[in-house]
C-alpha cells in the first residue's frame, strides 16, 4: 500500500488491487442488474459454486424427501415434518462426521430413492425428482435477482385501489355471473386490452427519466458518503458466509470508507451512466413487466380470498345458478372444501381491473406516478449505484496503475 502527503501529514493511499472488494462488487453489481457495467469480469470460483451449491444440495434434500412423501403417501404438513428431520439429521451428521460426509450421504440418498421411483410401476418422476430443482432454481432467480422486491414496494398501492374501488362490486351478482361466463382466452384479451397500453405508456415514460434518476441519486450518495459507504457495506456483507462476514466486515468497511472519501467522483458517475444508460432503459421495461405480473397474480390471488371469505357458497349459486365446483385440502387435521369455478373467474376478473385502474393513476396521478417512479425506477438505480461507484472507481484506479 503506498502513501501521500497531505497537509496533516502521511495519508494511506487506498489499494485499488486488494483481492477482497472488488470480486464482491461484482457479485452484487450482478446480482441487481448492473452486469453490463462489469462485462468480461470473470465469476469468481466462490460465486459459482455458491450458486451450485444452493441449487443441487437443496434440489437433492426437497427430491429426498418428496421421494418419501409419494411412498408413504402423507399429506403437506407431514411432508414438512419429514424435511425438518431430515435436515436435523444431515445436520448432526455434519456436526458429529463433517459437512462432507452429510453432503455425500444425502447425495446418495437420492440417487437410490430416485432409482427406486424409475423402477416402479406407477413412480411419479416429474413430481418427486425434477420438479425440486427446478423450484429451487426459480427461487433462487427470484430472490438473488430480487424480483419481488419492486412488487412489495408498489403493492401497497394496489391494496388501496382493491379496497376503495372494487370491494362493493364483489357482492353483486351481474358480476358474478359475467364473470363466470368468461374463460381464459376472454381475461387474457381484456388483460391485453386494458393493461398493456398503459404498460406501454408507463414504460416510455419512465425509460425517459433514467438519466435524470441516476444523476439524482448520485447527487444524494455523494452528498452522504459515508451513509452510502455504510449501505454497500451491508449489501455486500450479505454475499459473504457467516464467518467470513465476522471475519471481514471491519476490514471491507474500512476499504468501502476509504474509496467513498477519497476516490469516489462524479467522473466515475459519468462514465457509469454512459455504459449503464441503453442498458438501463431495457432493465427497465424488464422490471415493469415482472412487477405488474406480480401485482396481477397477488391481487388476484388476495380478491380470491376476499370472495371466498365474504360471499358464501350457497349465496354464488343463487347467483350462478348452481353451486360453484370445489376442492378438498386437508389441514391442521381439518378438512377444508375451496371453492373454484366462479371465484376463480371473479378474482381473476377484479385481478385485471385492479392492476389496470393502478397503471391508469401511475400515468396521470402525479401521487402515484411518483410512488411507482421511486419503486420501479429510483430505489432500483440509488441501490445499484451504491455499488457501482466504488467499483467504478477501483476498475479506473487499477486501470492507471503502471503494469510492472
């Protein structure tokens, strides 16, 4: 690490090789969108076998015990009883044997259960043996990719518009009988009709403000550095595992500290906006479409439990004309009969309008507007940016140290 001269004397100049930051950065540049500002970095090797890791060793316990489940034929709550002892027992394995041991053991479980399942007659493969990679898989995109957390910020929005507007309509009948007359291919039209022009509508407004939005929000980190610095820190903690995070987080808060006092500029923000800014504007469009198909499934899937909760069965079918069809879901020892049929056709009616009436007060509402604006777009990009500054300013700072 070299040094300079200041007027308080001898300064530590930050490294802009030390090994530990930078491969972070990337990591959490990448796993919130920004990669294009880190293209032709290369993963490191924790990062891929992280990913691995989650994804087969977690496979491999839902297959075990899925395999299970379809044998003695047991219900959900059995199902979850049997994965907790499961995971105990890997668990005392790993403590009393080693990890490895439990890993290979688990490894080998399910290599004979899925055998067992390939050799029966009536075995359920799909279900029992592909199926936990595959929603591991998709868990995994969702929740290192955070998905959902622009769904959660806009979605107390929705709740709003559900309530005060489409909550009195549920107890009319014309509704329900509409609505019941209507297939899938009918909500999709009136989905594409009533959703994506004002998709279309928001998304050209907000990939309009991208530049703006990243110039605010790095006016406000360089206006709190040290507050940013703290974030990042965080951010990238979250990557580490737990005795790595004990062992690292002093050290990388104090490099973090030091890019954000002394290297950190607005020059490295220029140059971030003109790599990130086509990129971004795409991004953008992406996370809109994956919120409002969010929105749409989860109001949805709250205006399905408000009709079943609020409009009994024998009061729909005086209203249809017969009962609506139902299924029977045991739990907690208990039997519960869900409807389907017409509940289904309403929530997904309502589902539709909400999602529409919210995209409606986003384009002209300036109230809405902004909150989705700071959903989809702001808190996005100042998050992204947190990161992208330090890392911006290491790959320049290592750029113009001289090759020896």
């Amino acid at each position: 690490m070299g040094t300079e001269t200041d007027n308080d004397g001898v300064v530590p100049q930050y490294d802009p090789d030390a090994p530990e930051l930078r491969p972070l950065l990337i990591r959490a540049l990448r796993d919130d969108g920004f990669k294009a500002l880190c293209r032709g970095e290369s993963r490191s090797n924790t990062e891929i076998s992280t990913l691995t890791s989650y994804t087969v060793m977690v496979g491999f316990g839902l297959g075990v015990a899925s395999v299970l489940a379809d044998w003695l034929d047991i219900g959900i709550l059995a199902w979850l009883g049997l994965l907790a002892v499961a995971c105990l027992v890997l668990a005392l394995i790993g403590v009393w044997v080693g990890v490895q041991a439990a890993a290979a053991l688990l490894v080998l479980a399910w290599f004979v259960l899925a055998a067992g399942q390939v050799l029966q007659s009536d075995h359920d493969l799909l279900a029992t043996v592909v199926w936990p990679f595959a929603v591991v898989a998709a868990v995994l995109w969702i929740v290192r990719r955070h998905r959902l957390t622009t769904v959660a910020r806009t979605s107390p929005l929705l709740l709003a518009v559900t309530i005060t507007i489409l909550l009195i309509p549920l107890f009319t009948d014309d509704l329900w009988r509409a609505a019941d007359d209507l297939g899938l291919r009918h909500l999709g039209l009136l989905a594409a009709v009533t959703i994506l022009p004002l998709l279309l509508s928001l998304a050209h407004r907000l990939r309009a403000e991208v530049g703006g939005v990243l110039s605010r929000a790095t006016t406000e980190i360089l206006a709190a550095r040290h507050a940013a610095a703290e974030r990042a820190g965080e951010r990238i903690l979250r990557l580490l595992e737990d005795d790595d995070r004990n062992r690292e987080s002093e050290k990388l808060a104090e490099q973090l500290g030091e890019v954000y006092g002394d290297t950190v500029s607005v020059e490295h923000a220029q140059r971030i906006e003109a790599a990130l800014l086509r990129p971004l504007r795409r991004q953008v469009v992406r996370r809109l479409l994956v919120t409002t198909f969010g929105l749409l499934v989860s109001v949805t899937l709250y205006l399905y439990v408000l009709a079943w909760i609020l409009v009994p069965i024998g009061v729909s079918a005086e209203w249809l004309g017969e009962p609506a069809s139902t299924t029977t879901i045991s739990l907690l020892n208990g039997e519960f009969a869900v409807p389907l049929g017409g509940y289904v056709s309403v929530a997904g009616l309502l589902g539709i309008v909400a999602t529409a009436v919210m995209l409606a007060f986003a384009t002209t509402e300036d109230r809405y507007a902004g909150d989705v604006t700071t959903a989809v777009l702001y808190a996005p990009l100042r998050d992204g940016m947190t990161i992208a500054l330090p890392y911006q300013a290491l790959k320049d700072s290592s750029a113009d140290v001289p090759a020896r």
